[in-house]
C-alpha cells in the first residue's frame, strides 16, 4: 500500500484521541468528586472483568511522560476530554481549584511540545451528584451544563482553542438511558427521550458560550456513526435499515442543522414534543465549524416483529463470516467512506473530521515488542477510504486515531486494546507498538511504503 501524507494536504488536521475516565484514574485525589462511572462499575456484573476505571492509566500523575510520547511520535494535535466531576465535585456552583489546576499543567505541557490541544466537554462522565437529580433526563441539565462550559470557556480559552461539545451523544444516552449498558444504569423511553432532547439542546448551548467566550474558537461535537445495509433485499429489510439510520445517524445532527428529529423514519421519537419547550427548536440549532465522525465498523440489520420500538435487530458481524475485531466489529473500510459521503450532503455542515477511528486487536508483548500488523493494516485502508471520499470533494480536514493508550473500555473492562501504545495495567508500563511506529514514520514522510518497522 503506497500512499502519502501529502495527499491530504497541508491543512489535514493529524492527532489521537483519549478520554478522562478512560485514562486519568485518580478516582479520589486532588478534590476529584464521583462520576456516574465510578458509581457504575461497583457494580462488577455491568464490566466485562469485574474491572473498574479508578486507576485506569493513572494518566493524572503521568501526563507528563505520555505527553513525552505523543511528543516522541510527532503527532501534532492531541484530543482530551475534560472530567466534569473533577472540575465540580458536586456538578456545579464550588470549583475545584485543584481540578483546575490539573487540566492547566496538561494544557500547558501540550504547548510547551508544540502540541495543539483539543477539549471534548463531555464525554459521558457526568458527576454523580446531578445523576442523582435526574441526569440527562432533567431540564435542569441545560442550566447544569451551561455553568460548566462557562467555567471550562474562562479557565482554558485562552490557550485552548478547538472544542468539542459532546462525545457520541447516540451512545451515552441510548447504551446508559435506554439499554443500562452504559452508566448509568437506565432503561426504556422514558428515560431516553428526556435525555436525548436535552442532550440536543446542550449542544446548542454549549456551541453559543465558546462562541462568545473564546476568541477565534474552532467549535465542533462528534457523533458516532455507523453505515447501515439491510440484511435482505426485502422492504421490511429496506425500511428496517432506514429506521437503524435514523436512529444511530441522524438523530442528533439533523436537528442541530435546523432540519428538526427524523420523526418520519423514527416514530417513536415524537414522544419528544411531551419535552418540547417554546423556543426549543431554536435552542437546538447552532452552526459548528466542524462535525466530528467516528466510525469503526458497519452494521447489517434486518426486520423483526418481536423487537419493540424499532421492529429489526443488528446482525452480529461474527454471524455474516466477515473479517472482526475483537470487539467484534467486522473490518469494513467502505463504511467510513459510506458516512462521511453522507454527512457531506448536509449544505449546514462546513467541515468534518474523523476524531475518532481504530480498532481493538490481540496484542502479546514478544521481546519487548507488539507486533500489531492487524491494526496497521486497518488505520492504513480505513485512511484509503477518507482519501478517497476528500478527493470526490467531501470537505473532511483530520484524522484522529483512537487510542493513544490502551485503557478501560467502559463496559469491555481491560479486555479490549485499541492503542498505538500498549499498557501494562499492573506496572503502568507504556510500550510504543509497531502501530504507533507506523503512525510516526507516515506523518513523517512523503510518498513512502508504509510497513511494519523492522
């Protein structure tokens, strides 16, 4: 495979992605309050391994050194998130100073290496203590979240420059206010409309303070997406494909650009006017600078009368004999092609930028070394696929790998492994794998053959 950096042009934002209960553990230190998450995995029947996030990487004591790496590897931007709870203990009104001062050294240590860094607020670790007043279910959220993007605005603004509102605001509320697979811990519509429509409007809210609080921002949020075929040429297949679209596609972006909930292809969303306010449908527009996509896989569904709600089911991958992760995600570079062809349709949407996009694989450490030709080969034709739709005219300026490290998977626990670095979860060891090699040598080089370092 043969390829260049240059092909993407000067402008192509290039980084790596991570989040903070994923990475930074510290669970209790620094005045660091409790999140749904560290309430949820108590809980060891909900994770994989019985596992839980309070040490993760213990990222919160070594960022400097994993900075180092980033460094080392020359990646130019670097994604975080901010954890909530460890700014407001209790989700809002007393700051932590000591929160404050931890994302400070972080920001800073990313600009002393020439890193540019790029905050998501939100990515799903909500402070305990609003869950307990109803979460993402309560109208109270809009006013919850404003004071928390204000006080992200007027501590990190100066320096930090491109945000994220939200983190796959699809899964957070449907896999932890629809499903309980996700914190925290919620079932059925009830739960989930109220949390999807105020997540919604969050993202308008948050979107309008980092316009009027930061100067020369670049606002965006990210969605998870999926491209989605039926099963059969049947049209209850057909329609069944069309309803999972709107749901895992379209549900969060098309009333963000002013187009309103796909009610048609998804009617049990109209149980949303039972949340509906005056001005709301106002409130949710606001014009981003740019959409992150994040995409791992593809997804085959058909039709199903016994299913409620969404009358169809997806077809597990590891039943269709197609190339998985170990996530069991089937390997399908098409469809990062497919979504990012569909969101280019939008005439509301300036830019798109992958922010998130890898895959988990067995790594076994042999001499010092991971091996990891598997995840080299699907960074390397999923970044055909993004080459290929930019060059049909789709306006997509980065690329940003998921993971920098290997880390807790939410409810997969340790078992799953999507870094370019491996961790060693007992000694907090980092090893560079040969994934993260590749990355380096390809943002380091023009028209090479990209190969596994020897």
């Amino acid at each position: 495979m043969i390829y260049s950096i240059d092909d993407f042009g000067e402008d192509f934002y290039w980084g790596v992605s991570t989040a903070a209960y994923q990475i930074e553990g510290g669970m209790n230190e620094g005045g660091k309050g409790l999140s749904i998450w560290d309430e949820f995995v108590k809980n060891k029947n909900k994770i994989k391994d019985g596992s839980n996030g309070n040490d993760a990487c213990n990222h919160y004591h070594t960022f400097e050194s994993d900075i180092e790496i980033i460094d080392q590897l020359n990646i130019p931007n670097y994604r975080f998130s901010i954890s909530w709870s460890r700014l407001l203990p209790n989700g809002t009104r007393k700051v932590n100073q000591q929160g404050i001062d931890f994302y400070n050294r972080l920001i800073d240590a990313c600009l002393e290496k020439g890193i540019t860094p790029w905050v998501t607020l939100y990515h799903w670790d909500l402070p305990l203590a609003l869950e307990q007043k109803g979460g993402w279910t309560s109208r109270e959220m809009l006013n919850w979240f404003e004071d928390y993007v204000n006080l992200c605005a007027r501590n990190f603004g100066d320096r930090v420059k491109h945000w994220m509102v939200l983190n796959e605001p699809m899964v957070f509320t449907g896999a932890g206010y629809f499903l309980a697979y996700h914190a925290p811990g919620r079932k059925g519509l009830s739960n989930f409309i109220p949390a999807m429509h105020h997540a919604t409007l969050c993202q308008g809210i948050g979107g309008r303070i980092l316009r009027n609080e930061v100067y020369k921002a670049k606002i965006g949020t990210t969605f998870s997406c999926s491209h989605i075929d039926p099963y059969g040429d049947t049209q209850n297949d057909i329609t069944t494909a069309k309803r999972f679209d709107a749901l895992l596609n379209r549900l969060f972006i098309e009333p963000t650009i002013g187009l309103g909930y796909p009610v048609r292809d998804l009617p049990l969303v109209q149980r949303v006017e039972d949340y509906m306010k005056a001005d709301d449908d106002s409130m949710m527009i606001f014009e981003f600078d740019f959409i992150g996509i994040q995409n791992y896989t593809h997804e085959v569904v058909k039709h199903s009368y016994l299913i409620p709600y969404l009358k169809g089911q997806i077809v597990n991958a590891d039943e269709r004999n197609v190339p998985i992760t170990t996530m069991n995600w089937e390997v399908y570079p098409s469809a990062i092609y497919h979504i990012l062809k569909k969101f280019g349709k939008y005439d509301k949407i300036k830019e798109l930028i992958v922010t998130e996009n890898g895959a988990a694989f067995e790594d076994s450490v042999i001499s010092g070394k991971i091996r990891d030709l598997d995840r080299i080969q699907f960074i390397q034709s999923y970044l055909d696929a993004v080459l290929r739709v930019k060059n049909e005219g789709v306006k997509v300026t980065g690329y940003f790998i998921w993971t920098l490290l290997d880390n807790f998977e939410w409810a997969e626990g340790y078992t799953q492994r999507f870094g370019l670095v491996y961790t060693d979860f007992i000694t907090n060891q980092r090893i560079i794998k040969d994934s993260g090699y590749w990355y380096y040598r390809f943002l380091n080089s023009s028209k090479v053959r990209c190969l596994v370092q020897k």
